[in-house]
C-alpha cells in the first residue's frame, strides 16, 4: 500500500511511503492511503483538508518555469508581427523615419518651415511637398496604430499570465 503524510495545516504532502502495511502506520499522525493513480502524480497532489481528498497540485518551480516560458512565447509571437511590420522596410529607411516624421509635422503646422529631407524626397519622386507630408504623416498613424495593436495584445497577454495560477491556466493563454 502507498500512503503519504501531511501537513495538517496546509494539506501539504511531507512524505511518500511505498510497500507500507496498515500496521506500518497506523501510529503515524496525518496519513492517507494512495491510489495507485495518485502515487504515479505524488508530485503534483495534495490534501485538501476540508474533504480528506487528494486534489491536483503544482509545484511552484515548475509553475514558475511555465510562466516563464509562456511569457516568452508571447513576446516571441509580438516580435514577429511586428517584424512582419517593419520587414519590407531596409534598416537604413527605418534610421530616417524619426527625421521624415519631424520634418511632415513641421511642414504641415507651418508650410515655410525648413524640411531638406523632404525637398530632396520630393525632386527625386516628383509630388508635391504637402502629398510628401501628409504621406509621411499618414505612415506614421499607420505605423504606430498597427505596433499599438500588436503591444496591447501583448501586454493584454502578459496581464493574464501574472494572474494565472495553475499549469491550464497558462497554456490556455495563447497568442
């Protein structure tokens, strides 16, 4: 027969006795006998003391060890998309968005505003410098609301990993 001793305060299994006899430990305090099921998960039960029942449980390091690798796993899926966001623009175009940006607000709260990067734009694709900023001004909305989008599911994600507290719990959280 399989037992194991618990904590009588918090349910908690302190010992795991394998092949003891019902004399073995009927002087022992706070036993319960196991089925051969519970002692195959013994690691993963404990004692709920207001029924006298074995019920599931998960240790914390491996809990932890699931919460960090769900968190992980999301950032990894927010990464790609937002990779997917950014790759069909070279590194090098990216490095002047902040300037094209700058340059389009400026010119479109005040036309004789200077914007040398935008002038150089515009003479070589010949459009207008308003079509250039307004452009360049509706990118930046599309940019930074579809990089919104993709944050907020992420950090919506992240929220309900710090409040899950069970190992179904995290893998029910998916990107």
């Amino acid at each position: 027969m399989k037992f194991v001793i618990y904590n009588p305060e918090t349910g908690e299994i302190t010992t795991y006795i394998n092949d003891a006899t019902i004399s073995d430990i009927s002087e022992l305090p706070n036993t319960k006998e196991l089925t051969n099921e519970e002692w195959e998960n013994r690691h993963y039960i404990q004692l709920d003391l207001a029924t006298m029942g074995i019920v599931s449980y998960t240790p914390p390091k491996l809990l932890a060890d699931v919460k960090t690798r769900k968190e992980l796993e999301i950032r990894n899926a927010a990464d790609a998309y937002l990779e997917q966001i950014v790759t069909p623009y070279h590194p090098k175009e990216r490095e002047t968005w902040h300037r094209q940006v700058a340059e389009s607000e400026a010119y479109l709260a005040d036309s004789n505003a200077p914007t040398p990067m935008i002038d150089a734009i515009v003479a070589q694709r010949g459009n207008t410098k308003l079509d250039q900023a307004t452009r360049i001004s509706n990118n930046r909305l599309a940019f930074e609301t579809a990089v919104g989008t993709v944050l907020g599911r992420q950090q919506n994600r992240l929220d309900l990993i710090a409040m899950a507290t069970t190992v179904e719990e995290f893998e029910a959280i998916t990107w």
